[in-house]
C-alpha cells in the first residue's frame, strides 16, 4: 500500500522509494499504472480515493546517497 500524492491516470509511471533498515542502500521501483478504479462509496474515514493496479517497469538498488550501483530488473 502506498499514499500517492494525487491519482496516477493509466500509462502513467510511479516511482517508489525503500531504504533499507540498515540504511546501506536504497531500491528504488518504477511502476507503470495499468487500471484505475475510483471508490464510490467513502464508508470509511480511512478507505482510499482509488484503487491502482501497476506492472513493475523496473528497480535498481543503489547507495544510500541515491547513487544507482546494481541494475535488477530488465
């Protein structure tokens, strides 16, 4: 589950960010956006805006300075 500033539209990339708990590194994903499904109904105070469904286009890992070191995905 991620929080997405706004509502990605279909073709769309979305770029992820973990660090890893030790900090050493980062790995950073790049998705791109296949559906969009808006909820209609807001019976919770916590339900999301929308529902995204996305491939993963790639994901590198790199140092904790954003510096990309390994290509892991093709």
């Amino acid at each position: 589950m991620v929080n997405l500033p706004q509502i990605p539209k279909i073709g769309e990339t979305i770029v992820v960010e973990r660090i890893s708990p030790q900090k050493e590194f980062v790995i950073i994903f790049e998705y791109i956006v296949t559906a969009v499904q808006f909820n209609a109904s807001r019976e919770s105070v916590d339900a999301a805006d929308a529902q995204v469904n996305a491939f993963l286009n790639h994901c590198w890992e790199g140092t904790s300075n954003f510096k990309v070191t390994n290509f892991l995905e093709q």
